[in-house]
C-alpha cells in the first residue's frame, strides 16, 4: 500500500458506525417531537420544547441532555437563558431523509390536517425551503438552467448565479460558507429533492427577508406565501403559486 494511503487508512479505527445509537435517540416520541420543532431552524428554550413534545418541563431537560449528549442537539446561551438548536445543517438533512422514509402519522383532527397540508405547500427544513413550493422552484431552476445536476446534488451555472444574485440572493456569502454549497435534500412530502446547503439557505433566508414568505407561527416550520411572493415567483421563475 501506498505510504499516504495507509497513514490514511490508519486514523481510521473502523468503517463501522453506530446506527442504533442515534436510532435510539430519535426513536422516543418526546425527542423527536423536539427534534421536528427544531427543524424549524428556529433556537427555541426548553419550556418551548417541552410544550412541542408535550412533556413536563424536567422531563423535557431529561430527553435534551441526551439529545445533546448524542451530538444532535446544541446549546447556544443568551445571557441567562439557554435556548437549543440542531447541532449541524447535517442532522436536519439526515431528520429530513428519515421523513421520506417514515409512515405518516392518523390525521385525527381538522386542526392537524390543515396544519399537514401547509406543511406540505411550504415550510423550513432548517434554514432552506422545502415543500410543494420548494419542488417547484428546484424544477424551475433546472429548466431555465439556473442549476445543473452534479456536486452535492447541483451545481450552479454563470448565468444561474447571476440570475440569482439580480433576485438579491446573497450568492457570494453562499459561496464563502465552509458547509456544502447546493445540497440535493429529499422531500419527505413530495419524494422529490429541494435545494438545501448554503445556496438553498440563502434563498430561503431572502425569501424569508423580502417578506414572499411568513411564518404561520412564531418557531414553527410551516409557511405562508404572501401576494408578494406569488408576485415575484411568477415574475422570476414563473411559478403560479395559489
């Protein structure tokens, strides 16, 4: 063997990887009803986790500690609060693929089905768009050749970047990040990927900025297209939202 491939293959321990471990974490209903809240992107505390998986507040710091613990939770501190986000754009990637994977839940409420179907049109997966909105934007893209298959899913072209960049999306910024650049993310709803990574955060967060999209609530996922935004998807990507 090569000399820099085996000092390679030697900082390796093993190729196997502990898939139960994280199974187990996510597996608890009150975890992962805290790991769903959190996909929202959104640092939330922990009353407001333990009120998501409806749990008693010490029992919702029992099942963050250990969400911490199994590197899929972080900390950020504010002053004298403590607020919990997902540990990495790769943990929500992997929460999403497990969606596409997962039964749906019996709708048993009017209230639960409307709030299924606005989480199907449009939502946040962490910090990037995904939904029925989302799959329509990615197809726009690819047609008018904004983004081509490759990379880590897609890969920007000239004229895309600069089409996006006159949008105002902060493609430099983008580009600058040390994560990956224009993720694939399947669509647990609609089976088909959205753009996720660092482009697909940009233009989520510019959506979010020039008001084409609100929240239906304050640290939820689900999204409201405003007349704005239906103006702007027609307008650029002609995409007729209802």
């Amino acid at each position: 063997m090569r000399p820099e491939l085996s000092r390679a293959y030697g900082c390796r321990m093993t190729t196997d990887v502990d898939l139960a471990a994280v199974a187990r974490l996510i597996a608890e209903p009150a975890r992962a009803a805290m790991l769903d809240a959190l996909l929202s992107g959104t640092a939330l505390a922990a009353g407001e986790l333990a009120r998501s998986a409806r749990v008693r507040p010490s029992t919702a710091s029992g099942h963050l500690a250990q969400l911490v613990d199994g590197g899929l939770v972080e900390v950020a501190d504010s002053g004298r609060h403590r607020y919990f986000r997902l540990a990495s754009p790769d943990v929500a990637h992997a929460l999403e693929a497990l969606g596409a994977i997962s039964p749906p839940r019996p709708v048993r409420s009017l209230r639960q089905s409307r709030t299924d179907e606005a989480m199907t049109y449009a939502r946040t997966c962490y910090d990037h768009l995904a939904g029925v909105v989302a799959v329509a934007l990615v197809d726009a893209f690819v047609s008018d050749s904004v983004l081509t298959a490759g990379g880590d899913g897609f890969v920007l072209t000239p004229s895309g970047a600069e089409a996006l960049a006159d949008a105002g999306v902060d493609v430099a910024g983008a580009r600058s990040s040390r994560r990956a650049f224009a993720r694939s993310c399947l669509d647990f709803t609609e089976r088909r990927p959205h753009l996720a990574g660092a482009l697909g955060a940009a233009v989520c967060a510019h959506a979010l900025a020039e008001g084409w999209f609100v929240r239906r609530a304050p640290g939820h996922r689900a999204l409201r297209i405003t007349d704005e935004g239906r103006r702007q998807l027609a307008k650029r990507w002609r995409i007729e939202a209802p």
